[in-house]
C-alpha cells in the first residue's frame, strides 16, 4: 500500500513548518563563497536565510540561536577576510 500525502495541506497545517537548519545552513555557505571575493555581510545572510524560508512557504521567524548559528556559519566561511 501507498501513502501519497499532500504537500500543501502539510505545509497548511503546520506540519512541514520549515526551520532553519544544517541544510539551510550549508546552502546558505554556498551562497557565501559563491559570491567571492565580493562576500556578503552577516545582514544579508540573515535577510538570505529568511527569504529562503519564504521562498519556501514557511512562516518561521528566526530565533536568537538561529542568528547566532547563521553568525557561526558566516564566520566560518569568512575567517580568512580578517
């Protein structure tokens, strides 16, 4: 037996509530390096995380442990500025 769910009504529902996360994470860092030597600054990757998640429908609002977690990333991939 299948079990097809319906992707929408999930995201209506609050099931499927996107947060972020180490996926989000990663292709955030992608988005990092892929704009060398012109990197971002930590503010537009906080505005790139969050349009992320309403690209992809959810409603989430970032926590203060999610900016420190973006902050940790967006550290990482720009040590060697400084």
């Amino acid at each position: 037996m299948f079990l097809f769910l319906n992707i929408d009504c999930l995201k209506k529902n609050g099931f499927m509530e996107l947060k972020f996360n180490w996926y989000i994470s990663n292709q955030m860092q992608d988005w990092i390096v892929s704009r060398k030597p012109d990197y971002p600054n930590l503010a537009e990757c906080i505005t790139w995380v969050e349009e992320k998640l309403k690209r992809d429908g959810s409603e989430y609002k970032l926590t203060k442990q999610d900016l420190d977690d973006i902050e940790t990333a967006y550290e990482f991939q720009t040590r060697d500025l400084n």
